[in-house]
C-alpha cells in the first residue's frame, strides 16, 4: 500500500462512488469521511475526507480538496483513471508524482487490414476501457490490447 493524496470535488466523488462508507476517528486529528473503493482490476483505495481542519469546519463545496489516501497500486495514472480524474491530481504523500512510462498498447484495425497503434496507457485495464468505448462506438475497425 502507498500513502497518497487526491485533490478533488468532494460532490463529484460522491456522485461517482456513492456517500463514503463510514466514519474513522483519528487520535488528534478528529473525525474523517471513509470510503473504501475497490475496482475490477482488483486495486483498491482508502480515501479519507476530514471533517474539520484547524479552522473549523472545511467547506466542500468551495472547490477542489485534498483526500488523503492509500491505494494497493503505485501507478498514479492508473488511480487517476478509475477516480475520472487528471493525473496531475493525484500525487504521493511528499507531494512529488513520479511518472511510469506507458507500457500497454490499444491497437486499431481498419476495414483495410491497416494497424495502427490507438494508444499506449501504463494499466491494462484503462486500455481495456478505451479498446471497448472505441468498439461500442460500432464502427467496422477491431481495436484490441497488446
């Protein structure tokens, strides 16, 4: 497990993963949101929300905040692509986010016979989602993952 960050719309993850599944009490830090996530391809993530910061209550619906979190994949562009979220916000718990060079292909062929390489994606199962929103679109071309 990695220790990460979130910066994201409280409302917006609610929305996509339905109101967290209960309460933590921190010893000195107070009382949190939890939501613990679980996805096909078998990661998962702890996101926890604080209720109140050092100034009170926090306003979840003043913008973007940060979640606190632990997730069972290092991949911070695979995390990103189950919250729906840019890969910019997520980020390990020093703040840096280190990159991982894209190693799973989506390939693309045309009614020609032509292959084409779609896109590369460091997690197979975000090319997996993009070989089959391409393929539900029912065009003539296979697409399919390397």
């Amino acid at each position: 497990m990695i220790e990460i960050g979130v910066k994201a719309l409280a409302a917006d993850i609610e929305a996509r993963f339905g109101p967290p599944t209960d309460e933590v009490e921190i010893d000195g830090l107070g009382t949190f949101d939890h939501q613990l996530l679980t996805f096909p391809c078998g990661m998962t993530l702890d996101l926890l929300l604080a209720r109140s910061g050092f100034h009170g209550a926090i306003d979840r619906s003043a913008g973007p905040i940060w979640f606190h979190g632990m997730a069972s994949d290092d991949d911070l562009a695979h995390i990103a692509f189950h919250l729906s979220l840019p890969v910019a916000s997520v980020v390990l718990s020093d703040g840096t986010q280190p990159t991982r060079a894209a190693v799973v292909c989506v390939m693309r062929r045309d009614d020609n016979g032509n292959e084409v390489e779609v896109t590369r994606v460091t997690s197979r199962c975000e090319a997996d989602a993009i070989a089959a929103m391409y393929t539900a679109r029912g065009h003539k071309q296979i697409y399919w993952v390397l």
